[in-house]
C-alpha cells in the first residue's frame, strides 16, 4: 500500500521522486548503458513519445510476499480533463449561480465542516461547477444542511464566512433562514428545498468531473464514550469487566485487583499481568 500511495502521489503532482535509500546505488546495478537510472532529486515526470506527444503517465508497482506470492499492478493516470470551465457550454444551472451543499449530524459538525470547505477554496481555485457538483453527488445527504448559491468563487468565500460568523447573507440557506415562499425555479429552489430536508438533483453529469472536497468532520471527542471511574487521587481506575451469566457456576469472568490480573475460575499463577485500560 505505501508503493501503491506513493505512485498516486507522484501522479498527482506529475514528479519523479528521489530514491528513498541514498544517492550512492548498488554497485553491481549496471546502469550506464541503460534506460534506467537511480534518482538522486525529484525530477518532473513529462513522457512522450518519438513525435513529441505527451504520453499518459504509467507505473508499476511490485509487491512479494515471505510465501512466494507476489504481485503487480499498472497505475495510468485518469483520462484528460475537461475544458477550462469557460469554454464549456453554459447550462441553465450555470446561468442562476452555482449550488454548493454541505450536510452534518449536527451544527457543530456542519460549522466545522464549513471552516474546512471555505479553506479549502481559498487555498485551491477549483472550477466552482465542479466542486458544486461534487457536493451534490459525491457526499451523502444528513439531517443538519446548510446551502450556498454562489456565483463566483468569491461570492462563495463570502457566504460562508457570513456562516462562520453567524450572519445572514443573500444566497446563503440554512435550515433555520429557509424562506416560508420558495422560488419557482432555479438553484435557490434547489437550495430552499435542500435545507428543509427534500433531496436535489444528484443525476450524473458528463460535463463534469468531482474534484478534490474535504472530508467530513467526525467528532474524536471522547463524550460519548464510556464514563471512566477517578479514584480520590484523580487518577482514573482500570475499567471493570465481567461475563454475566444465568449459569451457576460462572464459566469464565475476568476481575482486575491492585496485585494483577487474577480469574476466579482459574488457579493463580505467580507472575501477573501489567494492569491496562480497555473499552
């Protein structure tokens, strides 16, 4: 997988890394007179063929298992993009603006993850109909839903900062500023009916592609985790575990004490276990 992750990578951003090992190659490598070589600094990745045409970037990866089982696989990058978002034809969607949509368990997760969309716009200047498109196709739809219909990728700057900032903005919906009249048509139809909870559109698009979105914002907290006890100290207490059971006797049951770990059903052993903490 890191040979795999490593390949992609190096698609991505169309270079060659470095060899991982030095810059000193093995000496029994005959290279010179060769097509390969070792790497020694990243090196832009431009194939092309006899004529000069670029050709699709192409790798192999390798893996071989301690077994004798081993693999290969052939990496090509996708195929070309799209045209430049200008010289697309204009669609009715396009015309009235673009609907970006979000969705989260809850507000704090939907405020969270529009922090996330509105860095990632300004760090990156993505096609806004594709990145619009992504949102409506490419995430699943949850109960908590916040809309923008953006024009320009400034104009969708601005919206969500108005919602990082608990403001209202002209063409920014969320479930508590729906309008009770929606409009008749178009993408503030959409969007009205998207916070309210309906579904939109999702249907593929062949005039667009999905780009890179952020990923959603779990929470990591440990609040809805199990409580763990504190003794008077603060320090908190190995948890407890036990089999109940209706069976007399008990089978099995596992019991922490200060001296180790010890089973009831089991004879006592000299040495003990290193207490720990499970879930």
């Amino acid at each position: 997988m890191a040979g795999l992750l490593k390949v992609l990578l190096a698609l991505r951003h169309r270079t060659l890394p470095p060899n991982a090992v030095g810059d000193r190659p093995n000496p029994h490598l005959r290279l010179a007179d060769g097509p390969f070589e070792v790497l020694t600094e990243p090196q832009a990745w431009r194939p092309a063929d006899d004529s000069g045409t670029p050709l699709p970037l192409r790798a192999g990866v390798s893996a071989f298992g301690f077994g004798g089982a081993n693999a290969h696989v052939v990496v090509e990058e996708p195929p070309t993009r799209h045209a430049p978002e200008a010289d697309r034809p204009a669609t009715t969607r396009d015309q009235d603006g673009h609907l970006v949509v979000l969705s989260a368990t809850d507000t704090v997760r939907l405020w969270e993850y529009a922090r996330l969309l509105r860095d990632s716009v300004a760090r990156a200047a993505v096609p806004l109909a594709d990145l619009a498109y992504t949102s409506r196709v490419a995430r699943d739809a949850l109960p908590v839903r916040l809309a923008a219909a953006a024009v320009d990728h400034d104009h969708l700057l601005t919206l969500l900062d108005a919602y990082l900032a608990g403001e209202d903005a002209d063409g920014l919906y969320t479930g508590d500023s729906a309008p009770e009249a929606a409009p008749s048509q178009g993408v503030r139809r959409e969007a009205v009916a998207w916070v309210t909870g309906a579904d939109i559109d999702r249907t593929p698009d062949p005039a667009r592609r999905r780009v890179p979105f952020p990923l959603y914002p779990f929470d990591h907290t440990t609040e809805h985790g199990p409580m763990a006890e504190a003794d008077p100290d603060g320090r908190l207490k190995p948890h407890r575990a036990s089999t109940p059971t209706t069976r007399s006797p008990p089978p099995y049951r596992n019991c922490w004490h200060g001296a180790g770990f010890r089973s009831p059903s089991r004879p006592r052993r000299p040495t003990h276990a290193a207490p720990t903490v499970f879930w």
